[in-house]
C-alpha cells in the first residue's frame, strides 16, 4: 500500500462508505502497524466498495478499496484503462527496480510486453522444469543436515526460488548474482516500502543514512546485472546459451527494435523481484499448511509416488498432479503474494453503485476478496479441493486473482505454477512435514512477507524406486 495525494475537494467519496480512524490521522496507524486486517475490517463492516483516510490534515490521502470479484474485474479487466499504474507506491518500485514489465505503461509497456512473451509461451517456459529440479534436488540434500530437523521454510524457500530463477535468469552465473541479490534486495524493498508508507519523503539524492544504504545495493545489484548483460553483449552471434537473459538480448523484431542496455536491465531486475518472492512465498505457505495438516499432506505425497515412482517431476507432469495444483493454489488464496494491489482513476466509474472519482487511489486486496465467505465458505480453512474443476466453474472469475488479470495480468504465471509443483513434489516426495510455528505472522510488503519464523520439523523418507517397463 502506498500512500498518494488526496484525491479532491469536500464533496470527494462522499458516495462511498468510510471507515472511521482516528481524527487526527485517520487510519494511518492502523495501516501501517496491520494494513491487511485493515481491509479485512473495511469489508466486513461496509461491504464492496470502502473509503479508507490516512495521514494528517492537508496530507492525508483517500483510498478507495474495492473487494467484490465483480468491482476487481472493472478495475483489471473490463474498464482497466480508467485505472493506471501511477500511484506513489509504483513510482518508488519505478525508480529502484526499473521500468520493467511490472511497471511501465502505455507504449513501453506494450513494445516490451510483445519482445518477451516468445520467451515465456508454455513451451519455452516447461523448457525451465529441469533448473527447477536441479535446485530443487539441492535443497532437499542439504536438509539431510537439518539441525535436530528443523528448518525454517520461510528462508529455505526463499533461497531456493532465488538459486532457480538467477539459474533461469543468468544460466552459469548464478553463483555471481544469487549472492547480490540476497543481500541487496532486503535493503532495496525495505527502503521503497518506508518511502512507499511516508505521505511525504525527502529526495533520494540527499545523504542520509537511509538514502546511502539503499544506493549502495542498488549500485551493487546494477553493477552484477550490467557485467553480466556486457558480457552477453560481447559474445553476439556466438553466445550459446539458453539462458533468459541470453533470450531476451537476442529479442527484436522490425516494429519494436530490441532491448537497449538499460532495458535489458530493468527486465532483468523486474524478473528477479517478481520471479522469487512470489514463488517463495506460494511454496513456503504450501509447505507449512501441510504440516499443520497431515491427511492433506498424505493425499498429496500419494499422488505424487503414484505418478513420479523415483522419477525427477518433468513439466508434462504438471496435469497430472492435479491434488498437488489444487494444494498451490490453496495456499495462493489464503496467502496471495501480492495481497494489495494498486491503481490510480484516471476518470470516474461507478463500482458497486458507488463512485470511485477520478484521481483516486484504489486499492484491491487478494487478501480480502479471498477470504469473501459467500464465495469461500468458512474462509480461513485450508481445503485443496476448492479448486477441483466443479468448485472452480461455480465461482466469479475474479474471486481468485493471485496472477491479477485482464491487460497486465501476470506474464509468468505458468512458470510460477509449474515451479511450485516441481519443487513440492520433489521435497514432499523426500520428507515429511511437521509444523513447529502454529501460525505465522504476515505483512503486507511489496509482497506478502513472513514476520516471524515458519518452521517444520522433517523427516526423510525413504525415496520409491522408479517403476521400470
């Protein structure tokens, strides 16, 4: 959530329902110290559309929230042209991470979005599967060493998500970018996320404490990136790599050129953001919802030895594990990656019977539209088979949106999917998970973020035999 102007004169949101905060600040506090049970709270008092007020007198911001899966298919779909991505929250990601695909617009977007979606069709992204489970298989070796064994699948899949896509990404430089990028980006999105909750922020380039750490990262992080792509830059014709950013160097066409140097950049920064926390954070809940739920974690390990035997997963696998899709996408609703999104109104539009006005802020929550009881009966409970192929037909198509939708919906969701149960077939087919931590603290972040460990007590199994003939 980040927090932007305030929106228009005495008459503004007057249409809408407000939630009450305190009045001198509104619900800033509330907000900042648990801004998803804020939604949550919005919701259920005032229903689909809710004004939320934050900051002080003369500063303080409107945001218009919208919760029904009807309101969030205007706002990404149907009418996704009245609602941009030009709040101060995307400005700050802007400015640190680049204007990649996450965060361009208008033609940028779209001459970058036709250069790189040949590289992510299905058939070039199932092309991946074998990275995956190469990392994968490195993750569940070192667990043999567990100390008492416990690990903290917050950080062991952080890890892994981030060694899998710099793999993907850079191919025999991992090792030189994985590092970088696990120490700088904390820094990184630390800082956008304090600039992103101030109503006001001083400029970047003075020499505070704050700004200097944040330049420091990001000079190193730049740095890594742009060897790496003046490497590639060198070899030309005869780079023979396969690896994405190998791919994305050699993308042109006659209508949309190819990638300048700083572009090439600003993908590769946007991926590496957008293709590790996510994943991370789909496969950490994953894990820990089957630990605290044996039979689930059971049916699901069957599946996957009636299928795999002692085989490596592959990517055809991927529709044949269906429990085990049904499990990803459970803990993706309970625990969205990216659990707020936000846009800007560039013109008024009626929401639910109500007037969102132009220059708003409106703010959509996974986190809230997914908990919605009237489509997910007794919400907070883990239940796979929500997502079999007849729960799934009988609901909106916006009820469930980890991927967001319409003209900006998520390029790698395939590659999230096929990621996520590569790897849990292979650790759940090795281990068994018992959950230490009974609940885990969350926040909002630039993605869902765990505050507090989230650890399981595993135990190796012992791996079946592959079935010859």
């Amino acid at each position: 959530m980040a927090l932007g102007t305030n929106t228009g004169g005495a008459g503004a949101g007057t249409e809408v329902p407000a939630l009450s905060g305190a009045p001198l600040l509104g619900s800033l506090h509330d907000l900042k110290s648990d801004s998803l049970g804020t939604y949550l709270r919005a919701q259920q008092r005032h229903g689909d559309v809710v004004r939320v007020s934050a900051g002080p007198p003369g500063m303080r911001a409107d945001l218009y929230c919208v919760f029904s899966p009807e309101g969030v298919q205007q706002v990404l779909a149907s009418e996704a042209a009245n609602f941009r991505k030009d709040n101060a929250f995307y400005q700050e990601v802007r400015e640190s991470f680049g204007n990649g695909l996450l965060t361009s617009q208008d033609e940028d977007y779209l001459r970058q979005r036709r250069l790189v979606q040949p590289l992510f069709t299905r058939r070039r992204v199932d092309g991946y599967a074998g990275a995956v489970a190469a990392e994968t298989a490195s993750v569940v070796t070192a667990w043999e060493e567990a100390l008492d064994g416990i690990v903290d699948v917050s950080d062991e899949m952080t890890h892994l998500a981030l060694r899998a896509v710099a793999r993907i990404l850079f191919g025999t430089d991992v090792e030189a970018t994985a590092d970088v990028v696990a120490r700088c980006f904390p820094v990184i999105t630390d800082y956008v996320l304090r600039r992103g909750y101030s109503p006001a922020n001083i400029p970047r380039n003075w020499p505070t404490p704050g700004n200097r750490r944040a330049a420091a990262a990001m000079d190193e992080l730049y740095g890594v990136c742009d060897r790496i792509i003046g490497e590639r830059r060198r070899a030309g014709a005869d780079a023979s790599g396969e690896d994405l950013l190998t791919l994305l160097a050699a993308a042109r066409s006659s209508d949309d050129g190819e990638f300048d140097d700083g572009e090439l950049r600003d993908q590769v920064l946007i991926f590496l953001l957008a293709g590790h926390e996510t994943t991370a954070t789909s496969l950490c809940f994953a894990l820990h919802l089957l630990a605290r739920h044996p039979e689930q974690q059971d049916r699901a390990r069957e599946e996957i030895t009636r299928v795999l035997g002692g085989r490596p997963p592959q990517a055809s696998d991927l529709e044949r594990l269906p429990y085990l899709s049904q499990v990803v996408k459970e803990a993706m609703r309970l625990y969205p990656a990216a659990p707020v999104i936000g846009r800007k109104a560039v013109a008024a539009t009626r929401i639910g019977g109500h007037t969102v006005p132009a220059g708003a802020d409106v703010i959509l929550a996974p986190w809230v539209t997914h908990r919605r009881p009237e489509h997910w009966p007794d919400p907070d409970r883990f239940d796979p088979d929500r997502f079999n192929p007849e729960a799934e037909a009988g609901r909106p198509r916006y009820a469930w949106f980890p991927f967001g939708g319409g003209p900006r919906a998520c390029i790698g969701q395939h590659f999230s999917m096929l990621e996520s149960v590569i790897a849990l077939a292979m650790i759940l087919r090795a281990y068994s998970f018992e959950a230490v931590d009974a609940e885990i603290p969350v926040g909002a972040g630039i993605t869902l973020r765990t505050e507090g460990p989230a650890r399981c007590r595993v135990r190796r199994l012992d791996t079946p035999r592959a079935v010859s003939g």
